[in-house]
C-alpha cells in the first residue's frame, strides 16, 4: 500500500471513490450521492488542486485507490490554527487492514509539520463506534455533540465533534 497526496490527474479514481462512499454510507457524509453524482471529474480535479487544503490517497499494490482522507485548511485570520479532516473513506474490502490507521496517521504527521497550525477538527456519525475508535486511537478526543446533525430517509444521526492538539506529544 502506498498513501500520497492527491493530484488532479487523480480526479476520476478519487471522484468514483467519493460516489461510492456516499452511496455506501450515506449517514456518514454532510454530502449526498444525488447532489454528487452530477459534479464532473474537473469538479474533483479542482478539488484536489485547490489551495484550500489537500487530500491523501491509499492506493492498494495494484495502484487502485482504495482509501481518501482531505485536510481543509481555513484562511479565516482568526481560524486558521484549525484544521478540519473530511472525507475520510475507505473502500469495504480494505477495511480493517491498518488504511484507514495510515491514511490518518499521514494526515496528522503532514498536518503536525505545518508552522500556524495548531489543532484539528473531525465529526463522525455517532452510531459509527468503529470510526470513533480508529480517530481515538490517532490521539484525538471528544470534545462535543451535534445532535440531529443529518436527517436521512426521516432518520436523524448525531455527530460527535473531535479535537486532536497538535502540539500535544
């Protein structure tokens, strides 16, 4: 397994990979298939080339892309100690083979070596106790609650907000 940043000549795998975790967990995300499944691969290409953060792939030895985890930096004056962790995915059949563990592991070492920025931010559906584990085991805390934070299908799901101090050892 090889974990990289993300470029734009990777935004049909990362936009086919993003579509299926929607339309696989759709209690996982803010963002839904059906307003996804439209956006082109230039959308995706975008993304991955916006200053604005970056995202980190995991790609299986035979190069597929198989895991995806985004750092969004904000450019706010006053916010931009904070960095936010979104998007984090990892195909099924790669689940529980340590992906999701590197991918976040990359992130927060990547993250650690960025001069003003201080903490950062992830949610994760309440109900997903797995998720909440791996984020804990990375060093990260709850730090609060947003209850009905998705309505889907006329089901509400929380989400538990986490904090991970950077300059923590």
């Amino acid at each position: 397994m090889q974990i990289r940043r993300l470029t734009p000549e990777d935004a049909v795998a990362y936009r086919a990979l993003r579509l299926r975790a929607l339309r696989e967990h759709p209690q996982a995300f803010r963002s839904s298939y059906e307003e996804e499944q439209g956006k082109s691969a230039d959308w995706a290409a975008r993304r991955l080339g916006n200053n604005d953060g970056y995202f980190l792939g995991a790609f299986s030895d035979a190069a597929a892309l198989v895991g995806a985890v985004g750092l969004q930096l904000e450019q706010r004056h006053k916010l931009r100690h904070q960095g936010k962790v979104i998007g984090m995915y990892v195909a099924p059949e790669f689940a529980r083979r340590g992906v999701g563990q590197a991918l976040i592991e990359a992130l927060v070492s990547q993250a650690r070596a960025i001069d003003h920025l201080e903490s950062l931010l992830l949610t994760v559906t309440s109900t997903h106790a797995h998720v909440g584990k791996l984020y804990r085991s990375a060093g990260f805390v709850e730090c609060g609650r947003e209850p009905r934070a998705l309505k889907l299908d006329g089901r509400y799901y929380d989400k538990t907000l986490m904090f991970l101090d950077l300059r923590a050892e």
